[in-house]
C-alpha cells in the first residue's frame, strides 16, 4: 500500500510542504475535515499563526480525530507554529490568553524566541538521523524548546546548545521550516516513518 500524507491546510504553509511531497512522488491530501483523516500514514501540521490554526482545529471537530491518529502510532510531525500546537505547553510569558494545544508532545516551547520576521535566519544544524551532512535550517518567528520530558528525544540543537528539533516515538516537533530549504531530506525521513507505520498496522496477507 502507498502511504498517503496529509497536510493539515487550516492556515498557515501547507502549500510548500504539499509541494516537497509531489517532488519527492509521495501521495498527499489536504486535511480541513475529520474523515480528511482516515486512512493517512502520517501528517504533517505546518506553520502559520499557532493560536489560529488550533483555534480551526477546535472549529473544524478535528481535535478527537488528531488525538486517536496520534494514540494510534500515525507519525505527526509540526514545523514551527504546528510543534508548538502539538506540544504540552507553552512558556506563560509568551503564551496566548487563548492557546488552544495537543498537549501530546512533552515539551514546553516558547514562541517568537528569536524576535519578529525581520530577524530570520538561516543555519547550518547537524540532524544524525538525516544522516552527515549538515542541513540548512530556515526559522522564521520561531520557537524554541524550553523544557524537554524524559521521553523526548533531541534531534537538533543549535550551537548555544538550544533544542530546536525532537521526537517523542511517533511525534515529531521542529523550529524551523524544512519545507522552505532546498534540501528534502527531512520529508524523506519523515515519509519513511510513515511507511514503517504502514508496513506495521497493515493486516497481514495469508496464501
């Protein structure tokens, strides 16, 4: 079975990741509505405006579909605004009076750690599980994490030794935009885990 992506395109760039997925031959869908949901290997929450897109999220009914994808094993991955929605909480001195989250990923962020867009910036990030080159980084108002649980992993850290990628099993939380670099790598890992979860939960075929 060819796993399909789903991009959650409430708000935000869904539109550059829906495209690194075409480059890359993987069949992707939209998601807006609940049965958006079914049948997807993985998904992706993009960046945006955090406080927006779970706010829609709420809207949209989507919140209990989300939390059983993601209890299921379905890898998740959020790129900046879409890590912090996925994540326990946020740093009370830039949290939103309304900050609706997941709450599924151990770790606290905290938004606009780098300041507002004029201050962007690209880095060179080490990421073993991308393998040794090292990979261009975009952040743009990006968060950071500021506390991590035991169970989450860091995946990437910038040279003060801030973490700005992790995973926790099937939750995947990055700072930064892979989808906005000229380097796929990080959907192709991220597909790859979508593929291991298929080849896991498919029912097996008897002769």
């Amino acid at each position: 079975m060819e796993p399909t992506i789903g991009v959650l395109a409430l708000q935000g760039d869904f539109k550059e990741h829906l495209a690194v997925l075409e480059r890359l031959g993987v069949a992707a869908r939209e998601v807006r509505l609940p049965h958006h949901l079914d049948g997807l290997a993985g998904l992706i929450i993009p960046g945006g405006e955090s406080t927006t897109i779970g706010r829609l999220i709420e809207r949209f009914a989507l919140r209990d579909k989300l939390l059983e994808c993601i209890q299921s094993g379905m890898p998740v991955w959020g790129t900046c605004a879409g890590m912090i929605v996925l994540a326990r909480d946020v740093d009370p001195e830039t949290r939103a009076r309304t900050q609706p989250l997941l709450g599924v990923l151990d770790i606290v962020v905290r938004r606009n750690a780098f300041g507002p867009q004029p201050e962007s910036f690209e880095v060179d990030l080490a990421i073993p599980v991308l393998g040794p080159q090292p990979f261009r980084a975009v952040f743009i108002r990006a968060p950071i994490v500021s506390r991590i649980g035991p169970n989450v992993e860091p995946l990437a850290q910038l040279a003060d030794g801030t973490v700005v990628a992790v995973r926790q099993g099937n939750i995947i939380g990055t700072a930064f935009h892979p989808e906005l670099a000229e380097d796929d790598r990080f959907h192709a890992w991220f597909c790859a885990l979508a593929q291991a979860f298929v080849a896991r939960t498919e029912p097996a075929t008897t002769l």
